[in-house]
C-alpha cells in the first residue's frame, strides 16, 4: 500500500478539518494536508478530531494544491458533478483500488465546503473520483467524503472481519448425528407421519447455518436426549 | 431494493441526528428511526441536515429497538467490537448486498455514541456488521458509520458513474492514421533514427488510453499536419 495522503483545500466550516482527521485515523491513515485554509484549526476541530488530535496536529499547510501534490505519484479529485472536459472518471471504488497499485505516495484531493475544487485544482489532478449518490442529493458533508474514501482505501488492502472466537465447526458426521437424533425425536414422539417432509426440512434448515459449531449440535442433542428420557 | 431503514439507537450528540438525516439523503434513502432518544432534535441537527432537513423531519420515535423493528423481515447491527457469542457477522459490503435481496423492510441500527448497543438491542439483530477500520482506532462518528452503510446500501443497487458527454470513440482506424502521421513527422524532421522504437512507444503511450476519443486523435493530427507545412 502507498503512502495516502488526504489534501482539503480551502476547508472552511468549524469541526471539518477535524472530523476529517478522525476519520482518517480510524482508516489507518495519517498524512493531512491543508491547502490554503481560511482559517487556523480552531477549537471545535479539535474536539471533532476525538483520537484523531495527532493526525490534526501533525497536518501540514501549503499555499497551493500543486504545492502539496509535488511528491506525489498520482492525484484523485472528488467531486460531485464531473465537468465535460474532466479526466477519467472512477467511482471511488474503483478510484481506492487504482490507488493501491501505486508505489509512490498518492493523494485524495477534497475541495472546500461551499465551492468544491476550481478548475486549476482539477487539472493539477490525474483522475476525478465520484461517490455514488443520490443524484439530487449528491453533495456530502467534508468529513463524511473523506470517510467513504478512507473506507474504502482500506478496503482496497483486502481489510478483513477480525476473527471470531475459534469454534469448533461441526463436521457432516455432527451434522447427520443431529438429523438422526431430530429423526429418532419425530418418531418416539409420534410427530413424524408416514410421508413426512420433515427429514427434509431440517436439513434445509440447517444448510442454512454453514457455519454451524460442534457445540450448537451437542446442545441440540442434550436436549432432544433429555426430552427422550422423559 | 428493499425500503432500507436506519435506526439509531439512543443518539445523544448533538448534530449527529442530523448529519445521519443528511447522510441518508445523499444515498437516496428516507425511513429514520430513533430508539429513546436522549433529547429531541436539537437546532444542530436541524443545521447538521442540510438537506436532510425533510428526513429528520419525517423521523419516528421508538421506545423500543424491538418496536422500531417490528416489520422488518432482517436487521442488521452495528458494531466495532463483534462479540464472541455473537450471530454471524459481516463486513459492511457483504451485509448491503445481503440487505439488497430483500423484498421486505430491511434495517440497520446503531447504538448510541458512547456505549454503543446493548446486549438486549444486539440480540434483536440477525446480523452483526463490521467497518473494517484500524482496529487501534475503530471507532467511526455515528453519522460517518452511517454514511458508509448507506454509501455501501447504494453500491449493492448497483450504482454507477454518471455518463459523460458522449464523445465519439477513437476507432482502431483513427489509431492507426495518428500513427502513421506521427511516423510522418519523426522522418519529415529527421527526429526517426535508424532502428528507432519510437513506433513502438507511442503506441505503447496511446494503447494506455484506453478511451482514447476522435476528436483528441484530430487535434494531435492537427497539430502534426500543421508543424508538418512549416
């Protein structure tokens, strides 16, 4: 995975910058940079950062987006409304994928609040990056963008579900213990008539819990033993 | 697409209601649902909404998760920490694409921001739902949690970048007449060496524009036919 840097240029709104910032950290990210800010972080940022505060701190300010794109392999531009005579256009999927594959540290360029990203700034980019939405709706808040981004750029590492609790699983022997067990039940009980679908309706029913566990069909089977006992 | 709906369970943040409101809106989505709300909507949220303002507005109260789930046929929980005894659980892109196969209401429920879901809440829920995040850092903002639910709800429809401006496509043809005139003009102005792989090159650097368009090919022809008369 590439160094990624997060650009947002001209960010004006209280808490942005962040929120953003927060957002970065729980992706795993931590290379800020300002572009032009009209303002210096303010207190409200400080508190929208949460465990983020170091990635806030740590943000670098540059005069111009060029400025802060120098070092980089390749510069993707979110915007909402691609123009006419735009780059390639990726959704940001595709974008985040794209992105891993370089070496060479690689930025995501966010424009301001209220204006987005001027045309200079879109040129200095090499492809511009979309977030589906809603298409009368497609404006999403500063901080909410970058952290679809980083989601997403995380995702683009093969992020994975952290393991379970390690559970036996139960075998196909298990599972036709339970089914001959369910069986055995059906007919001590006289619930199982002549031409019965049940035999086939617990195993449907169980196929639908690929993962079932050793220890679930042993408490199935204590309990259809202690109901047999009885 | 089933009618998504998102729950969120005892929000106490101010704004966060709102931001959530305006996150759905930006990913087409409407029903919100809030479980004992530890206030009513405060301004922020009103502000926080943008143009979210009609969902919040259109929220139902709850006093029960149970309660606001009472008609969906699937919930799906948030969670940064999947416990040991929990159902099975996914990552968020795996749960929208199952939420997608629905016919009924499906929803997605957030606990609060501080003490998350409850036990009691989680066992309400079929699904667990993983953000893979920093697992340092897992913590997302309620309303950035729920806008990578709800961008990832609008992936599973299938969304896809708005077209662009039909441009006519290069054709093999178009290719090969840039070519040929660029040969043209390497040996016109003596910049062709003998055994040059210039030939090779500049096909290599055309066969990486892949959505090469007529008119692109017709300016650099242009250009060349133009240096060619001098």
């Amino acid at each position: 995975m590439p160094a990624i840097r997060i650009v947002l240029c001209r960010p004006s709104h209280p808490g942005n910058i962040g929120a953003a910032a927060r957002a970065m950290k729980t992706m795993g990210l931590a290379d800020l940079r300002l572009v032009a800010p009209t303002r210096a972080p303010l207190p409200k940022d400080e508190w929208m950062a949460t465990h983020g505060a170091d990635v806030l701190a740590a943000a670098r300010t540059h005069a111009t987006l060029v400025e802060a794109l120098a070092d980089c392999a390749a510069a993707f531009a979110l915007t909402a409304r691609p123009r006419e005579w735009s780059p390639q256009v990726l959704d940001v999927r595709a974008a985040a994928q794209n992105a891993a594959a370089f070496a060479e540290p690689v930025a995501f360029v966010f424009g301001s609040e209220d204006a987005g990203l001027t045309n200079e700034e879109l040129f200095a980019c090499q492809t511009l990056v979309h977030i589906p939405a809603d298409p009368a709706n497609s404006s999403l808040n500063l901080a909410q963008a970058v952290q679809v981004v980083c989601y997403e750029l995380r995702m683009a590492q093969g992020a994975v579900v952290p393991a379970m609790r390690a559970e036996k699983a139960a075998t196909v022997a298990d599972r036709e213990g339970l089914y001959a067990h369910l069986e055995e039940a059906a007919r001590a009980s006289g619930f199982m008539a002549p031409g019965s679908k049940l035999r086939e309706r617990w195993r449907r029913l169980f196929s639908r819990v690929p993962d079932l566990e050793r220890e679930e069909v042993n408490i199935l089977r204590g309990l259809l033993k202690s109901l047999l006992k009885k």
